[in-house]
C-alpha cells in the first residue's frame, strides 16, 4: 500500500509539471501572434515615417531648387557691387570665387542625404564661377588669363579631391566640363594660348592619373577634348606660314614643341601605365585618344621644327618594338586579347610612321625589308596570323617604297626602264625568302596561303619585269611596239606555265593562284597593248602563246599532281 501511494504522487506531479510546459508554449505563441498583428510603436512610427518620406521626396526638390536660385543670385549681387564700384573689384572677384568653391564642398557634403541636391548645386558652383572668370577676364579685365588658368585647375582639382574618396561621379563631371568649357571660350576670347593649353593639359594628365585606381574613366573624354583642341589651334595658328594674327601673342618654338609633346606624352605614358603596369584592359576611347594625340602631337612638332622627324622616327621604331613585346609576353594570354590586338595595330603604325619620318628612300626600302623578314619568322614561330598579315603589309609597302610596282609596270606596260636599283633586288630576294620560309614552318589554310600568295607574286612580277626588261635590252633600240607587245606576253604566259608547274609539283595552291593571276593579266594586255600595237606576225605570236598557256597551263598542273601522288600510290599498292 505505502509503494502505491507514492507512485500516485509521482504521477501527479509529473501530470502537473507537463500542464506548466504546456500552458508556457500556449503564452509564447499568443505573444507571437499579438506581435505580429499588432507591431510595437517605434516599428510603426518607422514605416510611416519611410513612408512620409517616399511620399513627401518629389517635394523635397523645391527647396532645393531655391536654395540653388539663392546661391545664384547672392553671385548677381556680387557683380552688381562690383558694377557700382561701392568696393574694389578685384576683392570681389576673390569673394565670388571663393563662394563658388564653398558650394562645391556643399555639394560633396549633401550627396549621402540627397544626390539631387548635390547636383543641383554642383551646377550652381559652376554657373557661379564660369561667368565670374569670363566677365572678370574679358569684360572688367581685372584678372589675368594666368590667374583665371589657375583657378580652373584648382577647381578641377578640389572636385576630384572632394569626390575621391566617395567616389562621386557627378561632382567631378560637372567641374571639369565646367573648367574645359570656359578655358576654350577664354583661348577664343582672349587669343592667350600659352597659358590656357598648359592649364588644360594639365587637367588632361589629373583625369588620367585619377584613372589609374579606376576612377571617372568616361571623364577623360572631356578633358582630352579640350586638350586636343588646345593643342591643334596652336599648332595651326603659331605655325602658319604667314606667321601668327594679329592679336595672339607669340610663342617660341620651343614651347610649341613642348605643348605638343607634351600632348603626345601624357597618353602615351596614361596607356602604358594602365595596360601593361596595371593589367587593365583598354577601352576604345582611350585606345582612339592615344592614336589621336600621337597623330596630333606628331604633326605639330614637324611643322614647328622639320629637323625633329628623324629623332620622332627612332623613338618611334622604338615604341613599336615595345608594342611587340607587349603582344608577345605581356599580352600572350587568351583573355588579354583585345589588349593584343591593339599592341599589334599600334606597333604596325609606329613602324610605318617611323620609317617614313627617316629620311632617305633607300634607307626605308632596307627598314621596311628587314621588318617584313621580322615578321615572317615571329610567324613561322609563334603561328600568331597578325604577324603574318604584318610582314605581307610590310613587304607591300617596301615594295612601294623600293619601287617595284613602278619598275614593273613601266617594264609590262610602258617604256621599258633600265636595270633596277639595289633596292629592288633587295625586295626580291626578301620576298623569296619570305615565301620559301612561310611555306616550310606553317601550316597550311586558306589564310596563310594568300598571304604567302602577295610574297609568291611580288617575285613573280619582279622576275617578269627583268625578263621582259632583259630581252629588250638584248633587242637594244631595234626593238618596236609591236615586237614589244609579242614579248611581254610571251614571258607572261611563260611565267604563268612556270608558276603552274610548281605550284603542282609542290602542292603549293597559291602558285596556281598566282598563276591564273598572269592568264588573266595576259588577257588584258591583249586587247589593251596587242591588238592596238601588234602587227598581223607580232600578234599571231602572241596569241600563239597566250592559247598553248590556256591549253598546257591545266595538263601541267594536273601532271605534276599526278607526278606527285603517284609514288604514294605504290606505296600503297605494296604494303600488305
């Protein structure tokens, strides 16, 4: 009996402790749902608050607005002092720039609690200063074009410095755009070059310095507007041939070579510094300035000093070769592409800009030839096709320079010219190895194979134009027109046999390209040169051979392939 009464109080106060657990989580999830149904009153007051403001924030931009036409009108008063003459001028002119500085740094301090409003009065920092300096300079005269150069650059600076570390964006927008616009309406206003360009190369080289760490990359276009635009008047106003106008004071051309360099110095070094020290990747405007300012820079310092082309040359050949060396090793990458891309576009026209800055065609003809060849092997090494495509580029442009074209078409259609010089010779052989090089090392498509068709062709028309020049010479001054006409079609249609045959025999496709090229120029010259030259004994000769080339050109192709082939065949045949 006493063991079953203790285990009935057991059970009830094991029955009472689970009521307590149960009556506890009743409480806990009435409090729950009382929450959530009714917020407390600092969370609502919260959302209405959020709310008030959603709803009361197109409002807010009307005081706003006030205040900016307040700020606008305290600078009409300033002026309207200074008109009157009731205090000195020019302590006027410091007061309201100083008020134009003071909204900028309002500006900057209101972004975080309204970007409105810092725009706004952004803006009204800079329609308060942009006229100040222009009436103060053009119309009082009481500031100098040096002084109001300056305040441009510290304001542009003080932006960029305000807004560094936030980051803002449209501070320095609107100051810089500010800072451009009034120094090239003051360079058309007051004819004061000197000053102006220095201040806006200067502001050029602090948004490509701020572009280093990533920051306003588009602000940059503005600046080099402004810069480009600087430095093209001088150049075209300081380097006329009829001198400076009147009323532009004159610069040394010392100095017109320094702005201009200076130009061409301050992207050069923003590129470098950007793309190969940093690892960024260039953007497609900075890659146009770039190419703008060498283009620039470039042409005023030759119409100030002639003497300059060969130095800008070797520095030139130079920048090239560190432009390949980019698209080699710093750029080899798959990801750096574009940066590749514009490396290798920059160094082709730095060589071609550097070559014909030196002087002496001869002296080109080698440089251009020696580039070519370049090319070639980095081609055959590497297999990178740009560098294929550059060394055929050069050798066009060698063979312009050396006079191939000339010589060939004076030798296949017009006078026949005496015995080349070295130059051409030079060509020819570069041109001969080119091929005989590019067709060992790469591999074989449709692309490599038309390169190596404009160096197959360059020779063939080199040795063309010697022949036709040779057997003329041997004829010596008995030679006609129309004996003249039947020869050059005879090694014409010679050279397109020649050219078939060994395209077949060594499966090269671009000989036979090349050679149904020399069927088609044969044609021509008939009906241009034959029929209106030749004689009836000239032109059936002419005609003889140019149809044995139509008839004998496809069976000697196909006989060399066949010629080719048939060893392999049995082999074949013989392996069990």
């Amino acid at each position: 009996m006493p063991e079953q009464a203790e285990k009935s109080e057991l059970s009830l106060e094991q029955i009472q402790e689970q009521l307590q657990q149960l009556e506890k989580r009743v409480a806990a999830l009435e409090k729950s749902a009382t929450s959530r149904a009714n917020p407390p009153l600092e969370t609502a007051l919260g959302i209405k608050r959020k709310e008030k403001e959603q709803h009361e924030a197109p409002v807010s931009m009307v005081p706003v607005l006030g205040k900016a036409v307040l700020a606008i009108a305290g600078a009409y008063l300033l002026r309207a002092i200074a008109e009157s003459g009731a205090a000195p001028r020019r302590l006027l002119l410091g007061a309201g720039i100083a008020y134009a500085g003071v909204w900028l740094v309002w500006a900057t301090r209101t972004y975080r609690k309204s970007h409105f409003a810092s725009v706004a009065y952004g803006m009204t920092s800079a329609f308060v200063l942009a006229p100040l300096l222009w009436e103060g300079t053009v119309r009082f005269q009481q500031l100098t074009v040096g002084f109001a150069s300056i305040v441009l650059l510290g304001y542009v600076t003080l932006s960029l410095g305000l807004a560094w570390s936030e980051k803002l964006q449209a501070i320095p927008w609107i100051a810089v755009t500010a800072a451009v616009g009034t120094a090239l309406a003051l360079l058309v206003a007051t004819h004061e070059l000197r000053t102006l360009t220095v201040a806006l190369l200067a502001i050029a080289f602090l948004t490509e310095a701020a572009a280093w760490s990533g920051r306003w990359l588009g602000l940059r276009t503005m600046s080099a507007l402004g810069a480009d635009c600087a430095v093209g008047v001088l150049g075209l106003v300081m380097t006329s041939p009829e001198g400076a106008p009147a009323g532009y004071l004159p610069i040394s051309a010392r100095e017109i070579l320094a702005l201009s360099l200076a130009l061409l110095l301050i992207y050069g070094v923003s590129f470098v510094v950007r793309g190969f020290l940093i690892g960024k990747t260039w953007t497609f405007g900075e890659v146009a300035q770039a190419a703008v300012a060498f283009a620039l820079g470039t042409s005023v310092s030759l119409r100030v000093r002639h003497g300059a082309a060969a130095v800008l040359g070797l520095v030139f050949l130079m920048l090239a070769m560190f432009c390949y060396w980019g698209a080699l090793q710093r750029f080899a990458r798959a990801a750096a592409r574009w940066n590749r891309r514009v490396c290798m576009s920059y160094a082709a026209g730095l060589v071609l800009a550097g070559v014909f800055l030196l002087h002496g065609r001869n002296l080109r003809a080698v440089l251009l030839t020696l580039a070519a060849l370049a090319a070639i092997i980095v081609f055959t090494r590497t297999e990178r096709l740009s560098f294929g495509i550059h060394g055929t580029f050069y050798l066009l442009a060698a063979s312009v320079v050396c006079g191939l074209l000339g010589y060939a078409w004076s030798a296949l259609a017009g006078s026949v010219p005496a015995w080349p010089e070295w130059s051409f010779w030079l060509l020819a052989i570069a041109a001969l190895l080119s091929y005989v090089v590019g067709a060992r090392a790469v591999p074989e498509s449709w692309t490599t194979r038309v390169l190596l068709g404009v160096s197959s062709a360059a020779v063939a028309l080199a040795v063309t134009a010697l022949a036709v020049a040779g057997m003329a010479h041997l004829y010596g001054e008995g030679l006609s027109a129309s004996r003249l006409s039947m020869v050059r079609t005879a090694v014409t249609c010679v050279t397109a046999l020649g050219l078939g045959y060994a395209g077949s025999r060594w499966n090269r496709m671009e000989l036979g390209w090349v050679a149904y090229g020399a069927v088609g120029l044969g044609a021509f010259k008939l009906v241009v040169e034959d029929l209106r030259f030749g004689s009836a004994g000239t032109l059936m000769v002419s005609l003889l051979f140019y149809g044995l080339v139509l008839i004998f050109l496809p069976r000697v192709s196909r006989f060399g392939r066949v010629e080719q082939l048939e060893p392999d065949f049995r082999r074949v045949q013989k392996s069990p």
